[in-house]
C-alpha cells in the first residue's frame, strides 16, 4: 500500500517533473490509500486555484483508489504523533493512518523529512 501527502497528489495533478518517485504508484490507483483529511486539503486548494469542476474532477480520481475515514484508532494514535513530533493535526492524521496500513508515505512537506519510514522529497 502507499499513502501519498496532499502535497504529492497537488504535484500529479498540475503536472509537476517533482511527481515522478511516486507517479507510478499513483497510475497503480488500486494501492493507494487516501485519507479523508486529504482529500479535503486537496479539495480546498483545487478549488481555491481551480474550479470546483477541475476540483471534483481530481477527486473523483483520488476516490478511485482506497479511502480511510478516520476512527477512533486512528485518532489516538494521531494525537501521540502530534506530540512526539510536534506536527499539525492533519499532518499527524496523515502519519497515523500510514503506520495503521503500513504504507509506503510519500511528500514534499519538509516537516516530515526526519520521521523515520517517510520518503521526503524536496521539490526541484
């Protein structure tokens, strides 16, 4: 399984050369694990730059791989994340839905670049 960060699914859909690590798993749509909390983040920003058509449109696809609600399992796990690594909410929702599926956890967002069993990748 891969979980891809908002930052990764907004690259694939503007069609950045920084998606090219992860490009392939996406095209794998069926291995893909989304987060709710991320498709409201990439929602949010496609609707902000975009159009709320380009916006369903991307999350339609996004819809195409395995969407994780967010439990009560879930939850916990987030709030011990938040404060042992001293992220944002979402970001720690985003990690603990990754460790429960033990996913592959691709982003750009640099504040994850030193937890282990995240791939970080600096944009060029």
């Amino acid at each position: 399984m891969t979980l891809l960060d908002s930052s990764c699914w907004l690259e694939y859909f503007a069609g950045s050369e920084n998606c090219k690590e992860y490009k392939k798993e996406i095209e794998n749509i069926s291995n893909v694990i989304i987060p709710t909390i991320i498709i409201y983040e990439v929602f949010k920003k496609l609707l902000m730059e975009t159009t709320e058509d380009n916006a369903l449109i991307a999350i339609a696809h996004m819809e195409l791989g395995k969407v994780i609600d967010i439990d009560s399992e879930i939850a916990i796990s987030a709030a011990k994340f938040s404060v042992h690594y001293k992220i944002p909410m979402a970001d720690s929702i985003i990690l603990a839905v990754s460790k429960k599926f033990s996913s592959k956890f691709y982003t750009h967002d640099e504040h994850f670049s030193n937890i282990p069993d995240v791939i970080y990748i600096p944009k060029i």
